[in-house]
C-alpha cells in the first residue's frame, strides 16, 4: 500500500510553477548542459511534469531547487515520495533539503545547513513513470558545509529542497529526467493553516498596543467584550488611574468577531500600566513613557544590520548571529544563463539567504 502523502510540495501543473526556481552549476567547460522546464506531454498527473536535460563534464556538478519564504514544519512527516521517468536507469541524484540553521557559519551556505539523500533514477523509469521513496533517516549532512551548524537531520524549519547531481570524475553525466508530484509523507496536510478553534471566536480579547504609549498621543485598546466598563490600574501597586468606557467598533473579517474600543487619551503619567475588565481579564502591561519608541527603533535599525547580505555579521554578545559574507558571486539569470550581474549587498528578505 501508498503510503499516505497528504502535503504537496510541487506538481509542476501550473504556468508558473517554476517560476521561482532556482538553478546552479559548476564553471565547466563549453557544452555543458543543465535545463529545466515544464514538459505538458508526459505528465504522471495534471497537466505537465519537470523536465531535466543534462550533460555534465566529468566532475562536474549541477542542480536546481526552491526557497520557502515561510519555513514549514515537516516534524509530523515520514520523508519524501515522488513519481520519476528517466531516459535511463541508474541516473545518480541526490535530494537536499536545506535546514535553516542560524549556527551555520560556512561561507557556502550561511544560515542554512544541507542534508542530503542520494538515489538512482530506478530500473521501468525509462518506460514508466515509478514511484520513489526518500524516507528521512536516509538524508545526511553534506560535509562540504563544513565543521559548523546541525550535525543531526530534522525535518524543521525547512528553509528550501533542492534536486542536485554530480558527474564521477571518470565520464560525463548524461541524460533526461522527469519528476512529478512531489510530496511530503504526511496523513495530515502540513501546508494547511492550522485549525481555527471555533470556540476561538467566542473566547473574548482585550488587547493594547504591545509598544506602549508616549504620554500626550492618542491612547487606544481593542476587546471583543460587550462589558463597556474598564479600568486602568498600576501595573506595580494595582491600583486604580483610570476609569472609563468602551464604545462599538463594528464587525471585523480578520478576527470574525464584532469588536469594541476604548480611550484614555486623558492618562499621561509615566509609568506601567494594565487595562482591567470585569469578566473578561486583563490586558498585558505596557508602558506610557515620553521614550516608548526608543527602543523598538533600535531593534529595528539593528534587523537591518543582521539582515545584512554580502557583510560579514558579529553579534555573538546579544543575539548570538554571526556569519561570513555570502552571495558575493555575480548572479545568474535563471531564464538566460549568458547575464550574470553583480547584486551583491543590500538586504535578505522572505528567507531568500
């Protein structure tokens, strides 16, 4: 029997389906071949498959893969499975899933760590589609990383998964290949949102603003309470500085709750405070402070430091974060491997390092 493959990661079916891909080879010699593309007339289901064209120098390797912006969390999962044609049997691959790893220094892959499970396109693929299994206990550190960074393989946090090959020093690695649905061994669809409790909804809110407030700017909260009576009192002491009412706000989509809001504009007192209402609870405490933004600017100019790319980050004493330059090569244009640019610097953004 199957096993059970509920979480999908790439069935290739869309126009767009490899837009954000990416590929990359050895600097070897002319005549080197290593193209990817969506192929509509063998699919193993849907409406088109990947296709791999390779002819790779002895010695030389290639590969292409994509980067979750979002890392998913494979933990609940048993590996890989995926349908597999080839021209051949006996094509060697390896499927890489790269961890995203703050520990990992390498200036090959900073923050990221690859493990690696090697396979063979499978005796029937050069006249059928087969099915393959990459269990996760068969997936290895790639040493080239070097000495840094996890040692051990688990599912989590994904930071993105990659089809790599190499050619033996001794010939040239030749061939065509094609993959379809590519999927994670789950019984439960890892992709899904996590389920809302629809007692969620019912249960009420009482929410302020998590930065504080300076001591003459507006001063708003947020509840799901109907109760219109609240208090503010001294987060220290608990005593009462404040009392007042909330008033309707309206229907909200995102929350779908009918939320009500509350002021108190007129609380100018520095110091650390809770907002109180009978039934429903406590808010967290926050400040009203003239310097209330100080710190959260900081924090914010100090993500642009540690989101650096091509600078080599210390920041060992407060956050722990360091690595080596990366991505200082001149990039590839993906759809015409002629262009390459130097894009080195600026920021990382969406997990894209």
């Amino acid at each position: 029997m199957a096993p059970i493959a509920a979480t999908l990661i790439a069935d290739f079916d869309s126009e767009d389906a490899l837009d954000n891909w990416w590929s990359y080879l050895d600097d070897l010699p002319a005549g080197t071949v290593f193209q990817f593309q969506r192929d509509t007339s063998t699919p193993f289901n849907g409406s088109a498959a990947l296709r791999l064209d390779m002819d790779i120098a002895a010695g030389g390797y290639a590969g292409l893969g994509y980067d979750y912006g979002v890392y998913p969390d494979w933990t609940r999962s048993e590996g890989l499975i995926f349908q597999v044609r080839a021209s051949a049997p006996g094509i060697p691959l390896v499927m890489v899933i790269h961890l995203a790893d703050p520990s990992q220094t390498s200036p090959e892959s900073p923050g990221v760590t690859p493990f690696g499970c090697p396979f063979a396109t499978p005796p029937g693929s050069e006249n059928d589609w087969i099915t393959v299994t990459l269990p996760w206990d068969g997936f290895e550190r790639q040493m080239w990383v070097g000495e840094t960074g996890l040692m051990e393989f688990t599912p989590n946090p994904i930071a993105g998964i990659e089809i790599a090959v190499e050619a033996s020093e001794e010939s040239r690695l030749t061939g065509t290949l094609w993959l379809d649905d590519l999927r994670v061994i789950s019984e439960e669809d890892l992709n899904a949102a996590p389920a809302i409790n629809p007692l969620a909804a019912d249960v009420p809110v009482l929410v302020a603003s998590q930065t504080g407030y300076r001591p003459a700017d507006p001063k708003r909260f947020v509840t799901s309470s109907p109760v219109q009576a609240f208090s503010i009192v001294d987060d220290a002491t608990g005593e009462t500085v404040y009392e007042g009412q909330t008033m309707p706000w309206g229907y909200d989509e995102d929350s779908d709750q009918t939320l009500y809001w509350g002021n108190f504009d007129s609380l100018s007192a520095s110091g650390r405070y809770r907002i109180v209402i009978p039934a429903v609870g406590e808010s967290a405490p926050f400040d009203i402070d003239p310097d209330v933004f100080v710190q959260p600017l900081h924090m914010a100019a100090r993500a642009f430091y540690l989101h650096r790319s091509g600078t080599a980050i210390e920041d060992t004493v407060v956050s722990g974060w360091s690595h080596a330059a990366g991505h200082l090569q001149p990039a590839i244009l993906w759809k015409d491997r002629s262009i390459a640019r130097d894009v080195h610097g600026g920021w990382y953004d969406a997990g894209d390092f």
